[in-house]
C-alpha cells in the first residue's frame, strides 16, 4: 500500500488543472502580452483566474498578482514594504517561528540597516498578543506573521493580530504567509486586516513554479523585479499562464466544499493523533486543542529514534513523511520552529511531519499506525548509547 503523507511539502497535481495547463502549453500558447488573437487567447486565462481568486479572496481581480510561487511572493510583500517605506521607519516585526523565506529576508534586511523585533511563542506555537501590541510603535512599518506553521500546524490568531495593528499603527502593514493555510483553511483578507497575503499552488494540488500575493487597496510597496512591468509594474516577466491557469483551477476545485474537507481532515487527524499517542515514548508538537491547530498537519517526535532513520523505514513501507520543512529537510539543521516552542533537545533528530490533504482516506492512516506500531520497538534497538 503506498501512503502519501507529505502534503505539506508538495501535492498532487489535480487532473482537472493539469490537463488545462497542458492544453494553455500545446494550444493556447501565446505571450499574453502580444497584441494578436493568439496572445488575447493566453491573457483571457489570466483574466479568468484573477476573477477566481478575487471571489476566494473577497477582493477585486487587481489586488491579485501572481508570482513564482511563495517565496516569491513573500520576498516581494517584505522586501518591498521596506523598500518603499524606508523613510517612514525601519522597524518590522515577526516571530522565530517563520518559514525561511520570511526568516532569512528578514535577516538579509537586518543586515541592510532595518531593525527586526521577533516575537515570543508558547510550548504551542501561540504568539503573545500583549507582546505584538507592546513591539508595535510609530516606525513600524511592516508585521508578518505565518497563518499556519508548517512544522507542527498551529492556527495564529491572524485576525486579532491584525486589529491591534491598525489600531496601534494604522501605517503599518500586516502581511501574512498562507501557504499553509490556504486551501486548508478559509481566511478573509479585509476581514482580517491583511494587507499582503501569500499563498502558493502546489501546496493544494495545482502546477509548481506559482503563487499569488494579495494586495489590499491600500498597500503601496517597490517592485523587485524589474522589466518589461507585467503585473501591474510589480511583478516584471512574461506570465506563466500555463501555471497560472492550473492554480486557479485547482483553487476553484479545492474550496469548493472547503468546509466539509476540513472537517474531514480534522476526524482523520484526531484519530490519527489518538492512536500515535498509545505508542510510548511519542509526544505531539503544537496545540492540545485540535480546534486551534490546521487540520491537516500532525508533528511528532518519537523518542531513541533519529527522524532520518524513521523516514526511510516508513518509505520501505510505501509510507512518505517529512522530517520537518521540506525546504531545509535536506540540510543538517535546527527547526526554529521546535527551538522557539522549547522541544527538548533529542526531539530536534527525532521528528516527523505527517500532512494529509483531503484526498487522504483512513485506510492510509490506520496501515502507517500499523507499521509505526511494528517498526518503532525495532528501530529503538539499534538507538545510539
């Protein structure tokens, strides 16, 4: 049996959106750009999805822009905020619990003169509102903060943070990583107070090599990529439509229904996480109440056993886990995330990630307890002493 349990990391790519950027690809393969009917056909696509995530997103098409995928889009929101509003404050906030492709942008800009305050989190992942309201001052120019974590799920209070923001500094802008959180979780950018949003396709089953950034009407930032002035002067470079069509398709299919698919995960991963739990010596990473936690991330550390090792003994199985953010699982690294929540040392070689979507089907679930169940004891024999 071959259980796919690493969605976190990357997805399969829905048929539907596959077969539409394939056909953009092989028929419809004009530079949107150019003023001819072949290119009017590719621009048509982009139109189309425009109107797709604005009505997702409860915005208008021209708060959309589409980009490389998400860290593209979280490099444009963070460096261009700061670009843009270097001469109104340098200071900018955000937590030790990021993404790297917030994380390491905003060390690249403390390096460039810009103050970084990072905010505390709980053994949870929680961030402390008092302490983001207390950070915030008159030359704070730009908060971002990840809706979901990617390493062990925790759910941030997205839209309270984003009341004491404008309320302390209407000036400053909020911008928030959801790319692991969208198509897994309904988030409304105006009602929130977001003012920049990512969000990346194959995290829910569309094309890699795109993403999106919301904009809201009153966020104004420095383009980052310069040339031919494509996506309204932000975003310079020939659209790939081909993607670009495959994310909104696969966006049109996965939230439709998105709320019966989140309570589907959520049933999968509460018994998924009961069962883990009658395992010795294996703890659950993140929050206790599964209401505060994305319904499709479970991260748990098994004690005596290295997650490398863990790993490839679930894949001789058929079973494929992560070790932590596929981003820097091939490198010999800390999670900041586990470090910020203060895991215990050992837990630091000794966790996995499992992430569901909601194609994920119980069978899958109750044949990996089963191995876990059969192949922990064993792999603890051969611990290091």
């Amino acid at each position: 049996m071959e259980c796919y349990l690493d969605n976190s990391a990357t997805t399969r790519v829905l048929e539907e959106a596959a077969e539409l950027a394939k056909s953009v690809m092989l028929k419809d393969y004009g530079n949107p750009s150019s003023l001819h009917n072949m290119g009017f056909n590719a621009e048509k696509y982009i139109k189309k999805a425009d109107e797709i995530f604005a009505g997702i997103l409860k915005c208008s098409p021209k708060n959309i822009i589409f980009t490389s995928g998400g860290t593209e889009s979280n490099n444009t929101a963070i460096i261009g905020t700061a670009i843009f509003k270097k001469s109104r404050g340098r200071h900018l906030i955000t937590t030790p619990f990021e993404h790297p492709a917030v994380s390491r942008v905003m060390k690249f800009l403390e390096g460039q003169g810009f103050e970084v305050d990072y905010l505390d989190v709980d053994p949870e992942g929680f961030i402390d509102l008092e302490q983001l309201e207390d950070l915030i001052r008159e030359d704070t120019i730009l908060v971002s903060l990840m809706h979901v974590n990617n390493e062990i799920g925790t759910v941030e209070p997205i839209s309270e943070a984003g009341e004491i923001i404008h309320k302390k500094n209407p000036d400053c802008l909020f911008h928030v990583d959801d790319i692991q959180g969208f198509g897994k979780l309904p988030l409304n950018p105006k009602a929130c107070h977001i003012d920049l949003l990512s969000a990346s396709s194959h995290k829910l089953h569309g094309p890699k090599g795109v993403g999106l950034l919301y904009m809201s009407d009153r966020t104004h930032i420095s383009p980052i990529i310069f040339g031919g002035g494509q996506m309204q002067g932000l975003r310079s470079g020939t659209e790939n439509v081909p993607g670009i069509a495959g994310f909104s398709k696969a966006a049109e299919m996965i939230f439709d229904g998105l709320d019966e698919k989140i309570l589907n995960m959520r049933t999968l991963r509460e018994g998924f996480i009961e069962e883990l739990k009658k395992i010795p010596d294996v703890f659950i990473n993140g929050p206790k109440d599964p209401a505060k936690a994305a319904p499709h991330i479970v991260s748990a550390s098994v004690k005596d056993v290295r997650a490398e090792v863990l790993l490839h003994a679930l894949e001789d199985k058929g079973i494929y886990v992560s070790s932590g953010s596929a981003c820097s699982s091939n490198r010999k690294t800390v999670s900041e995330s586990l470090k910020a929540i203060g895991a215990p040392d050992w837990a630091h070689e000794s966790t996995v990630r499992f992430s569901f979507s909601c194609f994920t089907v119980k069978e899958e679930l109750d044949y990996t307890i089963s191995v876990l169940n059969e192949i922990i004891p064993q792999l603890r024999k051969f611990v290091r002493r």
